[in-house]
C-alpha cells in the first residue's frame, strides 16, 4: 500500500447539513499549490522506494532513458506567455457583467486554463511548448452571468470553451479559436455547490462545478452515494462528466454517469434549456441523451439532477491470479453475467500489467514481500500458474452482508473453474489505497524520461480477445518501426453484461525533441487498429479534438451530420468549444 495515504472515497465525515447556498456564492475551494505541470496539488503520493522499484522494472524491459530526457519542470515564473488578444477596455466591458463573479487576463491564469492532462499537454508545458493560450478566463458566479458570458462572446467574436476541472486528456479544454477573434475560456468553478437532496425519491441537485469529493461530501453523511469515481475523481467535475460521458471504476453496480443523470440545466446560446426526466417519459425523443457527451459544444451543464443510491452496508474485495489472458477473459465474463450478484469492480489485467504490478511493489508492501517470497513459489507450483502467464484479477462486491458473501462465493466458484488461485482481499485493498494516487506516479515517471500514456476502448464479450490482440500488434509495431522499445499492458475494466472496457498503458523512453512523434505514431496504430476493428472510438475519454478525425468513421457520417445540424441550431455562430467533437465541415 503507498505510504502516503491517498484519500479513500469515505466521505463520512463531513459537518452536520451543507447550509443552503446563497445565490451566487458557490465557490469550490481551489486546490491548493496546482502542480501546473502535473497532476492534482501538493507533494507527489508516491514514495521514493516504490517510484525506484518502477524504474528498476522499466530499466530491465526498456532500458535506462535516453540522454537528455526528462528532468524537473520549468518554474512558471521563466516561461514567457503570449500576450492577451482581448483589448482592455473589451475586458473592462465584460467584468462589468459579473457582480458576484470575476474574470481574468492575467498570464497564469491564463497558463492555467489553457492545457488538459494528457501526457503529451504535460510535456507541452514540460518542454515551454507554449504557443498558443486562452485569452481571457471568466468564472461566473450564476446561471444569468454564463448567460450574459455567452452573449458577449456571441457579440464580439470569441470562442467560449467551457472549463470544469480541465483533467481532459484528449484535447478537449484546448484553447482553439475557430472561425473566431479570440478565445474565452467559462470556468464553472463558482457554480460549485450541492443544492438539495430529495432522500424520498433518491435524487440529489448539483452545480455542474461541483469536484467529486465535495459530492461525496454532501451525499454520505446523509446515506447515500453517487457511485461515480473515475479515477481523475478529486479533480475533475459533474459538468466535465456529464460533458464527456464520463464512466467511474465502479461503473459495473452504478452505470455510467449517462445513467445516472434525471435532470439538467443547460446555457445554450439559443437560451436556457430544462429537462427532468426522473422517471420513464415517452413524450417524444430524450434529447438528454444529445447533450451527454457533447463535450461543451452544444450548451453549458449548469445543474444537474442525479440518481443517488443509499450507500451499501458491506463491501468486500477478492483477488485471483489466472493461468493466462484468456483464461481470465472467459473469467470475467462469466463473473459479469452472473445476474445476482455482478461485482461493482472487476478489473483484470494482462500478464504484463500483472507483472508491472507484483515487481513494481516495495518491500515493505503487501503483495510485494509475503506473496513473492513465501506463498508465491509454493502455491503457483501446486496451481501449475506460469509467472510468464499469469493474469491478476481483483473484485469488488458491494451490499448487504449476505449479497456480499455470496459475489465472494461466486468469485471463488469461477475462479476454481478457470484454474485460479485465490490471493484474498490484499490486492484489491491495496489498489483501492492507492486508485486515485497513479496519476502521480505519471508525474514521476515523465521526470525520469519515460513516456507514459493510456488509452482506452470497449467492445462485446465476443470481440474483445482478437480487439485486444490487434491493439497490441498494432502498438508493438508502431513501436518497432519508429525504433524504440514499448511497454505494452492492458487490464479489463468497467463490465456488463454485454462486453467491456478495454484499458491500455503504455510506456517508451522518451527520445528528446521525438516525444510528439513518438506519441502520435503509437495513438495513430491504435485508433486505426481499434476503429477497423469495431471497437468504441472511446469507451470513456471523450472525442475531444484528438478522436475528431475518427468520429465519421468510427459513428457513422449520418450521425456525425446529425449532431452538427443541432450544433447549428443551438449554437448558430458556432462560438461553443469550436474544433471539438464535430468533424471539421466540408
Ligand atoms: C489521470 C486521469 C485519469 C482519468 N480517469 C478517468 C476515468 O476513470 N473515467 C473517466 O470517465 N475519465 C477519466 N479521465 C478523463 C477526464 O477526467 C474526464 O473526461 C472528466 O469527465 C473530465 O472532467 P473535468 O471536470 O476535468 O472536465 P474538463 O476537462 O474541464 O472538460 C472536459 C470537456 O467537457 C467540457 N466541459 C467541462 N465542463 C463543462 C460544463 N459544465 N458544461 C459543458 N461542457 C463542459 C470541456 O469544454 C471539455 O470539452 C481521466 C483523466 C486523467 C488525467
């Protein structure tokens, strides 16, 4: 388990009841000392010793990193930022809009507003690869100041790209101006409170500003949960995730957030758009299902109003080790179609990322010291598991106590029958400590000169092994032809009864003044690999700008037009986000 303490989603002390808001006044609290250049705030939650075991494992499988690469981050103050392309009395203009909220053309505001955290924006500000900023960043403070925001940036020619908690990692908070003047970035930061819950009909009220935790915060004092953790959590947004279609780690019990969502408020700049829809409606088509996953091109999420769920009285977790990858496809599959008691967690990693996971821990670390050198040898010898082979899966079941014993019981049932080896709660235990600290680690890693990025599909039970198969041809190759070496891993995750998520890591040295080459080599195989074969263009990431030149492909030009005749209807100048989502008009 990492040392320090990462924060578990146990929300349970929280004060007595969240006062009500006063309009206008829901401010989130900033995350102190923003790692501009990395993830979240604060020291790194990595220790020393588990970051160096890392390294050891990639030195072996890659070798050292190349010369040159890597190396701390610059100090903001030593970059040079290109100047606002908003005049000042423009800017004077638009404050006088915003009693409550406030607006700001100051350079690191803008720095900050300006880049997602894919690896590659990392590297960007990483290596001063600063060539293009927002100009000016608005936070306003009430659904009638985004109103006014948009109306201005209608009438003097700039682009709005709406801001949650900037985590995208597909280009989607990219300041890109279009057609348009310049660029306005409409942060929801002071639309971040809880509004009310309504514990009879499980629904609660949110400002779309609102970071995950302070959800948690406000719903399991009370007994209930949302039940969304995408694994950006503490720093990303309702208004992001609704925005992107946005799937937590617990996705298997409580569904994606476009099922979870009865109710929005959307600023569109054709107006103010309402719909509930807290129960089955059949008046007409659901155009909620439009605006989730428009990614800020279609309107602004405001408020919301979400399915809640009273939160379990148990939770277990189970772990296995599979003979080998298909073994523990075949594994989890039955496991999510099993129809009583489907896991909440299932995730299943291939025999790479099994052996990133039990070499890459500490000593001092569960798995790491009583597995490896007492149990291991003995018990994978009686189990006939090859290390070369294996497949570690851990499970989370969630319930009443009764519920709960009979997921483990079914776990173990299907585990025997696959011939796995039961490893207990350690490993599940241990990532859940740790599930919101490995973007950290990424940090780490980019100071040490290597590459680290994921990405992500999904696809039916029946396609997912040849998919996988493909993906990983497709990436060793791209690997192979651009001369450097590749870690390739993979793990299962967010399941149903139909098919799966299929979550990729890749690491490379990084090759100094390639990296961008590097990257676009290894993401170009693998889309191409993906959408030739079917898969989801993105099972959870979002289109943003860096999927958009697959999105005909990958849904269809009949929808693709589709989307972009509501686009012209809510958005007639096409000032919402341009050059995201929609492929570029003909
Ligand atoms: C380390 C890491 C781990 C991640 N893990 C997951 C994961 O487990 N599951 C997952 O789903 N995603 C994950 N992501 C991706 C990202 O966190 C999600 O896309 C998330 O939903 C973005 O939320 P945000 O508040 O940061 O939105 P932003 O990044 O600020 O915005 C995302 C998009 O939505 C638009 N937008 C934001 N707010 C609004 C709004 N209120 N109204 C209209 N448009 C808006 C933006 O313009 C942008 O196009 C991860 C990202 C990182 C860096």
């Amino acid at each position: 388990v990492v040392s320090e303490s990462p924060t578990p989603p146990n929300f349970t002390r929280a004060p007595g009841p969240a006062p009500e808001p006063e309009k206008g006044q829901g401010r989130r609290e900033a995350p102190s000392l923003p790692r501009w250049w990395g993830w979240g705030s604060g020291e790194s939650r990595y220790s020393r010793e588990r970051v160096q075991k890392i390294l050891d494992f990639l030195r072996f499988r890659l070798g050292g990193p190349r010369e040159g690469a890597g190396g701390p981050p610059p100090e903001l103050h030593d970059l040079s930022l290109p100047p606002s392309r908003l005049s000042r009395p423009e800017f004077q203009r638009l404050r006088d809009l915003l009693s409550l909220g406030t607006a700001s053309m100051e350079g690191e505001e803008r720095l900050l507003h300006s880049f997602g955290k894919s690896s590659m924006d990392l590297l960007r500000l990483r290596h001063a690869q600063i060539s293009k900023l927002t100009d000016v960043v608005v936070h306003p403070a009430s659904v009638e100041e985004v109103q006014a925001v948009l109306a201005f940036a209608e009438d003097h020619d700039l682009a709005v790209v709406p801001w949650g908690g900037g985590t995208s990692v597909v280009g989607g908070v990219d300041p890109e101006e279009g057609s348009h003047r310049a660029v306005l970035t409409l942060s929801l930061a002071r639309l971040a409170e809880p509004l009310s819950l309504d514990a009879t009909s499980r629904l609660a009220r949110f400002q779309c500003g609102i970071y995950g935790p302070e959800i948690e915060r406000y719903l399991q004092p009370r007994g209930f949960t949302l039940g969304h953790f995408p694994q950006s959590f503490e720093y990303s947004t309702l208004g992001g995730w609704l925005s992107t279609r946005s799937s937590g780690q617990e996705s298997s019990r409580y569904g994606d957030i476009s099922q979870m969502v009865r109710g929005a408020k959307l600023v569109t700049p054709r107006g103010l758009l309402v719909w509930d829809r807290s129960t089955s409606e059949a008046a007409g088509p659901d155009l909620s299902e439009v605006f989730v996953g428009s990614e800020g091109t279609l309107g602004i999420f405001v408020e919301a109003t979400m399915r809640v769920h009273p939160r379990p009285p148990e939770s277990r977790w189970d772990a296995a080790l599979l003979p080998d990858w298909y073994a523990a496809l075949e594994f989890a599959r039955e496991l999510s179609q099993s129809d009583e008691t489907p896991p909440s967690v299932l995730r299943v990693s291939d025999t790479e990322e099994t052996a990133l996971t039990l070499e890459g821990r500490a000593p001092s670390e569960t798995l790491g010291s009583r597995f490896r050198d007492r149990l291991a040898p003995h018990l994978l010898d009686l189990k006939k598991l090859d290390p070369e082979a294996m497949c570690l899966a851990i499970a989370n079941f969630q319930g009443t106590a009764s519920s709960v014993d009979e997921g483990v019981r079914r776990f173990r049932q299907a585990l025997r029958s696959h011939g796995g080896l039961d490893l207990g709660r350690g490993p599940g235990e241990a990532w859940k400590n740790e599930r919101f600290a490995l973007p950290y680690l990424r940090d780490e890693l980019l100071s040490e000169g290597y590459f680290v990025e994921t990405l992500e599909t999904a696809s039916s039970w029946s396609d997912l092994g040849p998919l996988d198969q493909e993906v990983k041809t497709a990436l060793r190759d791209a690997a192979h032809r651009g001369k450097f070496p590749a870690f390739v891993a993979a793990h299962l995750s967010h399941t149903e009864t139909t098919g799966s998520g299929l979550y990729y890591t890749l690491v490379v040295p990084q090759l100094p003044g390639r990296e961008e080459e590097q990257w676009e080599a290894l993401k170009r195989a693998a889309t191409e690999a993906i959408v030739h074969h079917g898969g989801t263009l993105s099972h959870h990431h979002g289109v943003g700008r860096l999927h958009r030149p697959w999105v005909d492909q990958a849904r269809g030009q009949l929808t693709t037009r589709g989307w972009r005749s509501l686009k012209e209807f809510y958005d007639p100048k096409g000032i919402l986000n341009p050059g995201k989502v929609h492929p570029a008009s003909r």
